[in-house]
C-alpha cells in the first residue's frame, strides 16, 4: 500500500462521506421549508406533502433498479451520473417557479440519490481492504445520520435567514467536489454482473410495486390506500419468484 493509494482511498471516502450527508440533509431538510414554499406556491397541505413524498418515493423506487444497473454498467459511472442528477436538480430546484416543477424536480432529485445510495457503499467495499473496510463504512453511516439529524436545524437557519432555496444552493459546491474528486481519483470501474441483461420486467413490476406500496401507505386508512397496499405487497410477492 503506497502513500498515494492510502490518500487516495482517503479521499474517495471524503466523497461518499460528502453524498452520504448530502442526500438525507435534502430529504429532511426541506420540511422545515414547506411552510415557505407554500406561502410562494399557494400549495395545499397535499401539495405540501408532495414536495417531501416526491424525493422520497422516487428515491426508495428506483434505489433497487439503479443498483442492479450499476452491477452492470459499473457503480463508478452510476455514482459519478447521480451526482451530476442531484447538482443539476439542486440547483433546478432553487430556481423553481411553481410548485409543480418543484415536486418534478424533487423526483429526478430522488432518482439522483437512489444512483448515489446504491453504489456509494459498494464503492468502499470494493476500494478498501477487508481489515480497513469495517472503519470506512461506519463513518459513511455515520454521516447518514449526522445529515438526518443536523438537517432540521440547518435548514431552518437558511430558511430563515436565505429563504427555502438556499437549501439546495447551498449543497452544489459540495456535490461539484464530489464529482471532481471521483474523476480524479476513481480510475477503476466496477462491474460485476456485466455479463448479465438488465431485468426490465422486473424493474417495472418493482417499481409499481414500491410506488402502489409506498403512496397508499402514505393515505392510510383510507380505503382505496388499503387496496393499493395490498397491490403493491401483491406485487412484491411476484416479484421476488421472477
């Protein structure tokens, strides 16, 4: 192990560290904004949810699908385009003019972290030892829930003293790091499954499954939530035999 590699290794894990903070301080972030952005949008409380439930849906729905992709296309070019998605949503969002394009940004955001989500741990396992491994993914997970934690606190400060769009602006430096340093410094590409075709049909029915599961888990007890909930359950079942 040279100095080099050790450095480099270093600053690999500073960049998931990095998107690790970055994607639930966005998700959590935001809610002590909605009061803020539905004064400006004239959004309801459904509306208002959606601002949330978007990033969150999409991000859970895609999280498995894109992680397969990565498996065979490579987690490196994955990360390194959920990046690119997050920057360029981020900084979408900030300049939303309603309300529906900011909850059609909030999706492609989630999307974003899904690729981020899905490939950043891999990346540790696969860049560090098995004897340094243990360290460098509790820090990431670590900063998971620094970024859940500081992101009410953080967010009201911008709110109020920059106004709800500095919550995105803010977080653009860092991922245009993080792209940087995956340019610079991840010269490999990982791809393990390269051999095999990406499961389309499968992806589909994961994906409604999530989404029927996830947005009448959301409207409970309602009964037509009640009956999505039993479809996406339905789904997941079929799913797991393809």
């Amino acid at each position: 192990m040279t100095e080099r590699s050790r450095s480099s290794r270093r600053l690999i894990l500073f960049s998931i560290i990095i998107t690790s903070f970055i994607n639930p301080f966005l998700g959590a972030a935001i809610n002590i904004a909605l009061p803020s952005i539905s004064e400006e949008f004239s959004l309801g409380a459904v509306g208002m949810s959606w601002v949330s439930m978007a990033f969150l849906l999409s991000s859970a729905v895609f999280l498995v699908p894109l992680g397969k992709l990565a498996d065979i296309r490579g987690r490196k070019k994955i990360f390194f385009l959920g990046n690119i998605i997050i920057a360029a949503s981020s900084i979408l969002c900030a300049l939303s003019l309603s309300g529906s394009m900011l909850i059609l940004l909030r999706a492609m955001q989630g999307i974003g972290s899904a690729m981020v989500f899905g490939t950043g741990m891999a990346i540790i396992t696969s860049v560090y030892p098995p004897k340094e491994r243990g360290k460098a993914i509790g820090v990431t997970v670590t900063s998971v829930y620094i970024g859940l934690s500081l992101a009410p606190f953080l967010g009201g400060i911008l709110t109020q003293y920059l106004g709800w769009r500095s919550i995105f602006y803010v977080t653009v430096p860092f991922e245009l790091l993080v792209l940087w340093i995956t340019w610079r410094y991840i010269k490999e590409e990982w791809a393990d499954a390269k051999e095999e075709k990406f499961d389309l049909s499968g992806s589909i029915i994961y994906l409604l499954s999530m989404s029927a599961f996830m947005f009448g888990f959301s409207r409970l007890p309602e009964t037509s939530a009640i009956v999505l909930v039993v479809v996406g359950l339905i789904g997941f079942f079929g799913f797991g035999f393809l």
